[in-house]
C-alpha cells in the first residue's frame, strides 16, 4: 500500500509488515501545519486498516520527515493566527501515543518545537548525528503546547528539560543521547532503524501492544497499581494462540512461530 496524502506519504511493506509514514511539507522544513496533524492520524488510521480478520499484519511504525528534517516545530504562520496552537489541534499526539503499533521517529536535521513533542510521543527516537534538537517557543513568549516540558522532564531529567525550554538552544544528537532523549545516534541511521523496526515487527503483536501500554501507564501512575496493571495484562496474554506458539518455539528447536495476534 502507498498513499500519498497532502502532506504526507503513507507506505505500508508487506514484506516485513513495518509501516512508514513521511511528513512531506519540505517548503517549510516539514512545519505543523493543522493539515499535517490531520494527515498525521489519517496515515496511521490508513496503516491500521491493514490488519483484517486473520489477525495483525502492521507490527511497526516509522516516522520521518522527507528532505533532510524530521520537522521545525509548529506552523508559526498558522501559530499567528491562532491556529496551529489551539489546544483542540492536539490530538495528533494522543493519537501517535494512544496507537497500537510500537512507532519509531527518525530523526534527521531539525526536530524542534512541536516536531520534538511529536517525536517524544513516538515509542522510540533514532537520530542521525548531525540533528538538533530543541524547545525554541521561549523565544516566541509560549512555552511547548502539547506538553513538550513534561515528556523531556520524564525522558531526561527536570533540570535538563528547564535548561532546554528556557534556553531554547539547539542541541545536538549525542547530547540528547547522553540526556535519554534519544535512544540511538547509529552510524548508518537507515538501517538502524529499519533493523530496529523489523526486529519488534517479528514479536508476538498483543505482547508488543502490552508493553507499549505498560510503558506508557508506568509514566502515569504508583509502583503497586503499575505493578498490578502489568499483572492484568500477562493474565490476558497467556490465553492467547501466540503465547502457545512461542511456548511450543521455546521446547521444539525446529518450530518457526508466525505470530498472527491472535
Ligand atoms: N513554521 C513555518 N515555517 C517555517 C518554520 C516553522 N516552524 N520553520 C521554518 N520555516 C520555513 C521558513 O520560513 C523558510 O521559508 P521560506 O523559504 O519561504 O522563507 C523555510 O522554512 C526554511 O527555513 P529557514 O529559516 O530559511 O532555514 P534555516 O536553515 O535558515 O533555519 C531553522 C532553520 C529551523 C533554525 C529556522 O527555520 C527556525 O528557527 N524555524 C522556527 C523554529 C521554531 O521556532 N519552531 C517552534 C515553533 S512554535
């Protein structure tokens, strides 16, 4: 499958079952325009609709922005006129967040503003060594819209994410590394990221969705009701026919699972 969208490019390989989604506003380094965040969530809900009746066929996501930037933040000339920052035009986050399949943001050139919130709301950022990444709205007089504070606040540490914010500098990739804002800065960011994306694609799917969801409770809640949410989840899984695969995997050498979600 491959879409072509306004402001975006959609592809979906069947070969590894990996989707790649591609911010296409090269003209202004891929800025958040309201029609980007649009297609943002129509190019996921369009990778979704390939899982079918037989089970789940897309296993991951990439993400990236086309012409050598992941993207500079949010439309300032939209910004201007109210658009781009009004908080009903948040939802492309909740949405890259609240999304079943693991998405990974590769990075390459600027990831600013809004477009490093948005790649904080993927599940993994791999970033070509010469990114730079940052908060600039202090210099517009705002602050990150979409909670921008509060993701690097978890991902680093408090005083490096109000370094970041109030100074609005760039940074680069290998400090953003270094801060855990990053997970990779590989040599060769294409293949690290495709080796990445197939790899989790090759996982049982219901296991991967539990672990992004435990992933993403355990940023919002206690020890003990974390602890017990994950319980809930293992329960679930252990009635499921990819546990039995795995299971059987794990005793019999010759045994190659192909895990449906199931
Ligand atoms: N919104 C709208 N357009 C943007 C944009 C944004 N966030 N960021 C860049 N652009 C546009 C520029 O206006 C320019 O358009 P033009 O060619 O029609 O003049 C084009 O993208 C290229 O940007 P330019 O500034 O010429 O490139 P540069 O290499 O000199 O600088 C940046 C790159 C990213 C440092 C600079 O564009 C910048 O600071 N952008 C704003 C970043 C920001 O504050 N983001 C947070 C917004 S809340």
């Amino acid at each position: 499958m491959r879409e072509t969208l306004e402001t975006t490019v959609v592809k979906f390989d069947t070969e590894t079952d990996v989707g790649h989604l591609t911010l296409n506003r090269p003209n202004s380094l891929n800025a958040l325009s309201s029609q980007l965040r649009e297609d943002i969530v129509e190019g996921l809900r369009l990778l979704e609709a390939e899982n079918d009746a037989d089970g789940i066929a897309l296993r991951a996501v990439v993400v990236e922005g086309t012409e050598g930037n992941f993207c500079a933040g949010a439309d300032i000339n939209e910004f201007s006129k109210g658009g781009a920052g009004a908080s009903s035009e948040h939802t492309h986050y909740e949405f890259i967040r609240d999304f079943p399949a693991p998405i990974v943001a590769k990075i390459r050139g600027y990831c600013l503003g809004a477009g490093l919130e948005t790649a904080m709301a993927c599940d993994f950022r791999f970033a070509d060594e010469d990114a730079r990444l940052g908060l600039p709205e202090v210099d517009l007089g705002i602050i990150p819209g979409a909670g921008g504070v509060q993701y690097i606040s978890r991902l680093a540490n408090p005083a490096a994410a109000k370094e970041i914010a109030m100074t609005g500098d760039h940074i680069s990739a290998e400090r953003a590394l270094d801060l855990g804002i990053v997970n990779r800065v590989p040599d060769d960011l294409d293949e690290a990221t495709r080796e990445f994306a197939e790899e989790i694609a090759s996982k049982p799917p219901l296991a991967i969705q539990a672990i992004k969801d435990s992933g993403n409770v355990a940023t919002q809640t206690g020890l003990r009701e974390g602890v017990q949410y994950d319980r809930k989840q293992f329960e679930s899984l252990l009635d499921t026919e990819d546990h039995e695969k795995g299971a059987k995997a794990f005793a019999e050498d010759d045994y190659e699972p192909e895990f449906k979600g199931r």
